[in-house]
C-alpha cells in the first residue's frame, strides 16, 4: 500500500473545509456594478410616495448593514418603500460613468452644500420613466447657468420620488462602519448621507 502524501492531505482537508462552509445553492454574484439591478429596475415604481425630506433622511434614517462587499445585495426593510422628497436642486452630474445623472439635494436654497443626499435617474434605455424624470428635471432647470462641476447658479426647488437606496459601497471599515470614502459627491457629513433617492421614478414641480 502506497503511503499517503502528507501535503496532499492537507489541501483536501482545506478544500473541504472551504465546501462544507459555502451556503447550499449559493450564486455567484454577477451584477455588472454593485447592486445594479436594484438600481435600475422600476419594480416599485407604482408604489405611492411618502414624503419625507433632506434633513429626515440625515437625522433619522438608520444605516443598514451593507458595505462594499454585498454587490448583489437585494432590497430590505427601508429600501422597498417609495419616497418623495421636496427639496434644491445644488447639482446636477450627467457623466458619470455608469450612465446615473447625479443630483445633489439640500433642504434649503442657501444650505451648506455639504448637507446634501444624492439622487439618481438611471439612462433612459432601461425604461421611459428615467426618460421622462430626466425630461422634468432638464424642464425645471430651463436656462439657469450651471457652473463647472454641475452647479446650478441658481438652486430650483423640485418634488423628486424614488426608491429609498443605501449606497452602501462608499462605505469603508465593515458593514457598520460610520467611516466614509469621500467619493459620494459632496454629500459626505456622515454614513447617513449614503441613503440616496435611487432609482428616482418621477421629477415635478413642487
């Protein structure tokens, strides 16, 4: 009888090991960007709005235990509701380069512009919502000049409703973690400021 090969050995334990501890039936996450499909798809889009605002979403909403590493995490709790926030339009992005305009929110005209939540309108080819939220928000912004950056010089006030979505990949030491990367736009006070309006369904005037 041939004597087994000690090395072997060990990388058959440790594979097995590996096998024993993998979750039965689970997936491999194959989302294109972190939670993507909950960013784009219009699943809650018939959902009737509750309003909130700026200054709630920062004050009270709770982070959910979510980081970098939940890529395909599915929506929970607060995030499979629908939310309707009257507020300032500071900002708007419109090259980012996952196709999203970013739009920056603030409770108030001359608010710091640091006291913002982001909002999201997803491209146009995933569905005529986006279209037509994108068409809004080019329509309550008509000629007012936007400075470098996406600044509007002039802040317009508009009623943005969405689904409420936690971006939880900016956030950075652990899924409950209050430290932040700095790469959310200008809305950095605190990891509340990573709850967004995401995807927005509609855009109008207050």
């Amino acid at each position: 009888m041939p004597r087994p090969d000690p090395a072997a050995a060990l990388v058959a334990l440790g594979l097995a090991g590996l096998l024993a501890g993998a979750p039965v039936g689970a997936q491999v996450c194959r989302e294109p960007r972190y939670r993507w499909t909950q960013k784009t798809d219009t699943a809650l889009a018939d959902l009737a709005p509750q309003a909130t605002s700026v200054s709630a979403i920062l004050a009270t909403w709770a982070p959910p235990d979510l980081g970098p590493r939940d890529r395909c995490a599915p929506r929970s709790q607060r995030e499979l509701g629908v939310y309707g926030v009257t507020a300032w339009v500071r900002r708007v992005d419109k090259f980012k380069d996952d196709g999203d305009w970013h739009v920056e929110l603030t409770e108030g005209a001359d608010s710091p512009a640091d006291s913002c939540i982001v909002v999201e309108i997803p491209a146009r080819k995933y569905s005529a919502r986006y279209a037509g939220a994108r068409a809004a928000l080019d329509s309550l912004i008509g000629d007012r000049k936007i400075r470098r950056g996406g600044v509007l010089a002039r802040p317009v006030r508009a009623l943005i409703s969405g689904a409420a979505f936690f971006d939880g990949q900016h956030r950075r030491g652990g899924r409950r973690s209050d430290k932040i990367d700095g790469e959310h736009g200008r809305c950095n006070s605190s990891v509340r400021a990573l709850w967004e309006i995401h995807p927005v369904y509609r855009v109008t005037s207050p």
